[in-house]
C-alpha cells in the first residue's frame, strides 16, 4: 500500500436506503458517507432483486443531492410570473405567507378553491403519494383525482381477476414462454431483464409486443409490431383461435372461471383475419402466437403501462387478463399474469390518505384536466385561486401543455412549489419550498415491480433549509392552526404505521429487523414455489377468473387506482358491457395521420434527472423517431428539427430517422425539460386529455400529429 492509499477513516460509514423513485424496481441502495458528505451510491449486491447495480438515472444520486442549482431555502417571486426571479425569505415568512393566502381566498371563494396537485415523484409510504392528503382534507381542498399511471389497468385487472400480486417476477426464471407486452424493460424494469434473459438462456422464447423495436424488442426472439391502440384486438383474437383450435385447459375453466359459454361466444366474431385489418398484424402470426402461448408452459405476460393508454384501454387490459386462465398458465410456477406486485404489499394505506378527513362530497377534479380547470375552459365554482404542487411537475407530465403553461402564468392564481430544483413548474410559483432528497430523510417502500419491502435511513442531515414532505405538512398543519393530533405524527410514528405488521405477508419483518437488514422479502412462498392461483382462489367476489366481470355489471365503470384508492364521491359511472370486447382508438388519421408515442425516456425516470448533467448528456436532445418512408413523404431529414403538430398545441424534436417504428407511428420519450426543448415545448404539448373506458386512464398513444421540417 502506498501512503497516498489510505485505509478507511473511521469516520467513513454505509447506510442502507432506497431509491425513492417510481420505478418497479425499487433498489436497495448503499449510501458511503465520508465526515458527513455522501460520496456515493451503490446497489446492495445481496438484494436478489437489485443485484449490486443502480441504473443510469440514480447512479450518481449524490450529484444530484449535491448539485449546486439544488433549492435549499424558501423563496419568494419577485419577477413577473414565469421570469425565474425569486428572493430568498425564511421559512416562518413563507408558512406565514401561504397560510393568510389560503385563508384570504378560502373566505372569498370556499375552501375548494385550493387545488393540490401531487403524484409520484416521491414514491415512499411516508413522503410520496398520500403525504399532504390530511392536510388538504382537514383544509376542505378540492380532491384532485390522481390516475396518472395504471388506475385503468388496475380496474380491468381487478374486475377481472382481482386484485392479486400475480406472478412473482423472480419466478420468471422458470417460465419458457415470455410476453412482454407494450413495456421496454430493459429502459424501465431494468432490473427485471437479468431474469428473463436467464430464463431464455434456459430455452424460453422471449416475445415483444410493441409497435416500436426498442432496445427490450432488439434482445426479444419475436418483436411482434403492433398497430398502437390495437391491442384488444390481438388479445380477443388470440382467444379466438385457443377457444376454436381446443388449445384450452377445460378443467381449469371449468373449476376456476366465470362466464365461459358467453366468452365463447363473444370471441367468435374476433378472427385473426378481423385482427389483422386492426392491428396490422398477419393473421398467421396471430395463430402462431396464439398456439405457441397456449401450449408451451409455464407461459406467462408480463404488461406495461401502456396497454391502457388509449380509448379502449380497459378492455384490452381485461382480454389480456383472461388468457391465462383459458390455457392453464396458473397452474405453474412462473406462469400467469405480471401487472403491480404491489398488490402482495399489506401497505396502511388508510393510516396516509386520511379519508375521514375529508368532508363529504368535496368536489373532484382530474388532473389532466389541470390546464383546463385554471384557464377556466372547465367551468368551476369556486374558480381554482390557490394551488399547492408537491411530487410532481406538471408542466412535463400533463396533457395540454400550453393550457398548464397559461393557467400557471395567471397573475390573480397563488401558486407554492416543493421542490428539490427550480423546474418549469416550479418557475411559475409565488412560493417555493425546498424539499430533501431520498439521502435526508426516513422513509419505508413498498414496490410495485418485486416483493421486497424496503427502509430508506437518512444518509445525511437535510442540507440547508430543506424538508422532507412529512415535515412539511407538519409545518403548513401549524401555521394553518389545525388541532388533529393526527396531522403531527412523527416519522416514527408514520414508520410504525406504514404497514399492516400483523399481516401474513409480514410475518417475520419488523422495524427493527429492517433497521438491521435494510431490506427483507415479503413472508410468501419462494419463487421455486410461488404458483399462488393453481387452485383458484382469485380475490374477486366468485373467487374464480370473472370473464363476465360481476363487478363491471354492477356497477359500471369506476376507478380503482393504485392502491386500492377508491374515488368514492366521483365515480365516473356509466354502464360497462361485462364481457370482453373490442374499443378502436379514439383518434382516427383523417386529419393528423401519425400516431404519436410517447413512452419513458431511458435517462430520466419521468421528468425526475431531466435536467441533470449526466443524465441530459446520456439521453440528449428530445428527438421524434419517424419511419423512413413517412420522413421521406415530408422532405425530412435525419438530424434536422421538425414540428410535431395537432390542434392542442406544437413541439419541436430532432428528428431520429428509423425503421424501428413502423410506417404511421412516431416516438418522441417523455422526460425532456421545456426549458432545455428547442422551442420550450415538449410531448405534452400535443397529448388529449381524454380518458380511457376505465378508470379514468389517460390516453397518451392515442395521440394523432402531423410532422413537418423546420
Ligand atoms: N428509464 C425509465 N424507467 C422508468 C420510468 C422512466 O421515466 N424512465 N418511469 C417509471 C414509470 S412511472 C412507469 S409507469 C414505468 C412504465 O414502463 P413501461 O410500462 O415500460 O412504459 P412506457 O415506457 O411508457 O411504454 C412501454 C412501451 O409501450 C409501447 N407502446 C405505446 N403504446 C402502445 C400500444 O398501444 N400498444 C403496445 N403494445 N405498445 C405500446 C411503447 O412503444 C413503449 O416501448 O416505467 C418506470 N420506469
Ligand atoms: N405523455 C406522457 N405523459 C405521461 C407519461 C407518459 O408516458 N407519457 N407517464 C405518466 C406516468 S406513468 C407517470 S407515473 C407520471 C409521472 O408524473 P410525476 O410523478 O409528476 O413525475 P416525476 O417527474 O417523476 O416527479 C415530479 C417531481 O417530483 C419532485 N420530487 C421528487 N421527490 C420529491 C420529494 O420528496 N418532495 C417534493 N416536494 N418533490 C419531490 C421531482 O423533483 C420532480 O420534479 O407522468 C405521466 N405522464
Ligand atoms: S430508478 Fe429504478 S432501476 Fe434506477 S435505481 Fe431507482 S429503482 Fe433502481
Ligand atoms: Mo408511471
């Protein structure tokens, strides 16, 4: 050893977290602390799951909490809206401030003229989706409907075959047949790809269903490209020829399954020949993919967000959820369906949404509709005056940008920001607060992608005046004047009642063990073992694979979100055929021809790490992948700026000229920040609003634009 190598001080520690993102994979992460300062980031190589690597978006997480155009004090605008000029004040000054605003127009307009808006920025039980929920509950706040992500697979899948933590994804180690439909794992699920690649290694044949061929479809021994929006209609089809071809296992059906008879019935009209017109697909390759699934075990789907994102979402979610049922898959280990693991998480929800706080029948309001619903074209009474953004950034992830962008400059709107940087949202606030990073404070993860809970121990003392959300509603509850001593619980008090311990699932796993492991998989079989419906046992109201949904009979279409969050007061109603069936894409190419994607850039987790040295410099400028023969229909080159256009609003992308997508559709990754955007608009510019049939899903795929060079 030289002099210059020092062994480690004693003063050199690791602490054990987790990434705070919202991603499935929550890793497990190993914090080195040098005198105080994190000095890096690491994955646990003991964690099966997260197997020592972090990815490309958190790698170097200490950069970010360090960075030096990191918010560390409340500020105050001093600007124009939208100029970025804010003055530094203290955190006594800006409470006080926020809390006469709030009352002032609280006593002008009623309480529902303060509007939340939050999502997954943070995805910790403590600091993520619920935190704040009491507080604008106690406050009488309008409830924003958060159906971002999921919300409706989640109710296709729960009406279908409820609400069950599916196949364990470390069990896919055993499964010889893969569909990974309309999902880019190795982008998004990174840490689900050295499993399936072990499980073709070991023969099974990998399949993608993705109207792009992405890096996951370059590795797949099938990419299959699929019309977007089409999906249903591979799915009904695939039915079709199992149920006239008998590749189906009658005795599962008959034990396990409702509403048999009528599915077939249903499906006839569903040929592949019908299919192929929809989806582009050749009608032997869906009878290759129908025989191929239905007869080699374990068979097992894997499904990403974006089955859902278009008019028909719904529908497809619940075709794709009877299929392995029809042929059995359930009866193996590493066979079935992969949607939200989370469903296997016992999380206290009840203990962080605070429903009884909140005065019956408050008004709601969707979040896509947030544009609307500040430049007024949504009609409400009282008028949003107030608003409070917190884990999210709508101005990247909302629909109809320019309506966001124009509600946010309002000069009479009073709008607060917590943040960790001053993003394009966070530029239109009159207050903004700073927030601490996933290294400053205590949190505990559930995961929506494997069945391991995680702690997140703080690495660090919160730098500057930072607070973590937890502190934060602490602090507004106060300088609000509220009483409910349940608006004050401590962290660890929160961390005692993030979970149901008593649960099954939790046996053997206490805080205090987590404190001293970090980490610990949920007490349910192994994944040699897990094959958790090979006798039924579905949580739906028969216990059996309701293909007639007994649920959607009575009661129409509703929105059962991620967890389990039921919107009581705002259901969206409406009757709901209760068999499978086939919904189009809602946008047709009369006038704007190209179907707009707009799936998850690979190196920013949503608009989180957009504007992060090494991450911008891994992932570059916002680019629109357009297919040879379209870009030549239009004079367009590669490399050079094109306009991506529809009556919504306007972007310009770098154009990325590929046959990895097919003719008709174009990609253009969410992530990018407008302001490093050549024109200040990013995807969201052009996206609908709309819902999708269920559960109020978003429909980003089903966006349509015209493209043309600049
Ligand atoms: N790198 C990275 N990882 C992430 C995230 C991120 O932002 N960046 N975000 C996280 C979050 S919040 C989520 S929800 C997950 C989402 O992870 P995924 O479910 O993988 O979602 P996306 O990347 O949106 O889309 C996946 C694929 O769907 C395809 N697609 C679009 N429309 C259709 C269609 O109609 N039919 C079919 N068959 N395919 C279609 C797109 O081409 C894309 O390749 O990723 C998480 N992980
Ligand atoms: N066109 C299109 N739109 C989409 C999607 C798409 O694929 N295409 N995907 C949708 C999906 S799946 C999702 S999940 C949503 C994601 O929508 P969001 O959850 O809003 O996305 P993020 O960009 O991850 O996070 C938002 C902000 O939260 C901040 N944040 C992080 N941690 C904390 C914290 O502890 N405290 C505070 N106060 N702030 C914090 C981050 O700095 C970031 O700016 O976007 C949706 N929008
Ligand atoms: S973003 Fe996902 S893959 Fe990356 S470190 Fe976090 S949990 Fe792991
Ligand atoms: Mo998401």
């Amino acid at each position: 050893m030289t002099t210059t190598e020092l062994p480690l001080t004693p003063t050199t520690t690791t602490v054990r977290a987790a990434c705070p993102h919202d991603c499935p994979d929550t890793c497990a992460m190993l914090v080195t602390v040098e005198d105080g300062r994190a000095t890096a980031v690491t994955g646990d190589p003991d964690h099966p799951f997260t197997r020592g690597g972090l990815c490309v978006k958190v790698n170097n997480y200490q950069d970010k909490t360090y960075a030096p155009d990191r918010l560390l004090h409340p500020m105050r605008r001093t600007g124009p809206k939208g100029s970025g000029r804010f003055e530094r004040i203290s955190w006594d000054e800006a409470l006080s401030e926020i809390a006469a605003q709030f009352k002032a127009r609280i006593a002008e307009y009623g309480s529902e003229t303060v509007m939340p808006v939050s999502y997954l920025g943070n995805q910790g039980i403590l600091n993520g989706l619920s935190v704040g929920d009491g507080f604008f509950h106690r406050l009488g706040a309008t409830v924003t409907e958060r159906t971002y992500c999921d919300s409706g697979a989640c109710t296709a899948y729960a009406t279908t075959i409820g609400p069950t933590a599916g196949v364990d994804p470390e069990s896919i180690v055993h499964s010889r047949y893969i569909i990974l439909w309309a999902t880019n794992t190795i982008s998004t699920n990174l840490h689900l790809w050295p499993i399936i690649a072990e499980a073709q290694r070991n023969g099974a044949k990998v399949v993608c269903i993705d109207p792009m061929r992405h890096r996951t479809a370059q590795r797949a021994d099938w990419h299959i490209p699929i019309r977007p929006g089409t999906d249903g209609a591979l799915a009904l089809a695939m039915m079709h020829v199992i149920i006239n071809e008998g590749l189906t296992d009658d005795d599962y059906i008959a034990r396990h399954t409702l509403g048999y008879d009528e599915l077939v019935e249903r499906v006839q009209q569903y040929s592949p020949e019908w299919a192929a017109q929809e989806t582009g697909i050749p009608a032997d390759d869906i009878r290759t993919l129908a025989r191929e699934y239905a007869t080699t075990h374990p068979s097992m789907i894997r499904i990403g967000v974006a089955v859902e994102r278009h008019a028909g979402g719904g529908q497809t979610v619940r075709s794709i959820a009877c299929l392995p049922a029809l042929v059995g898959a359930w009866r193996h280990v590493g066979g079935g369906l992969l949607q939200l693991p989370l469903w296997a998480h016992p999380v206290n929800w009840p203990a962080f949404m605070l429903p009884e706080l909140r005065k019956p029948g408050t008004r709601v309001v969707n979040q896509f509709l947030l544009g609307r619903a500040l430049t007024g074209e949504l009609a409400l009474d009282p008028p949003i005056t107030a608003l409070m953004v917190y884990n999210s950034n709508p101005m990247v992830v909302c629909p109809e940008q320019d309506k966001v962008e124009r509600g946010l400059q309002r000069e009479d709107l009073f709008t607060v920001v917590s943040e960790h940087f001053l993003t394009d949202t966070a530029k239109y606030a009159d207050i903004v607060l700073p927030a601490t990073t996933a290294l400053e404070q205590h949190d505990l993860m559930f995961s929506w992608g494997h069945f391991y809970v995680t702690l997140n121990t703080p690495a660090i003392e919160p730098l500057g005046e930072a607070v973590s959300n937890t502190e934060l509603f602490r602090r507004l509850s106060r300088a609000m004047g509220f009483e409910d001593e349940v608006l004050y619980r401590s962290d660890e008090e929160l961390l005692a009642q993030a979970y149901d311990w008593s649960a099954p699932a939790m046996q053997g796993i206490t805080l205090e063990s987590l404190r001293r492991t970090g980490w610990a998989r949920l007490n349910l079989p192994s994944k040699d073992e897990y094959a958790p419906h090979r006798e039924g046992n579905f949580p739906t109201p028969s216990g059996k694979v309701e293909f007639r949904s007994s649920i959607l009979e009575a009661q129409g279409n509703f929105v059962l979100n991620l967890f389990r969050q039921l919107s009581d007061d705002h259901q969206p109603g409406g009757t709901v055929d209760p068999l499978p069936h086939y919904i189009p894409p809602r946008e047709g190419g009369e006038v704007y021809p190209l179907n707009l994607l707009s799936p998850k850039s690979h190196a920013y987790l949503n608009s989180s790490a957009g504007d992060q040295p090494m991450q911008k410099r891994v992932q570059g400028e916002q680019t629109l992948t357009i297919h040879p023969q379209d870009a030549a229909e239009r004079g367009i080159e590669n490399g050079q700026y094109v306009c991506v256009r529809n009556d919504r609003g306007r972007f310009l992308a770098l154009a990325k000229v590929s046959d990895e997508v097919a003719p008709g559709v174009v990609v253009c990754p969410l992530g990018t920040w407008p302001k490093n955007a050549k024109d200040g608009h990013t995807v969201a510019a052009v996206n609908p609003f709309a819902f999708a049939d269920l559960g109020n899903a978003p429909t980003f795929s089903d966006t349509r634009v015209e493209v043309e060079p600049v």
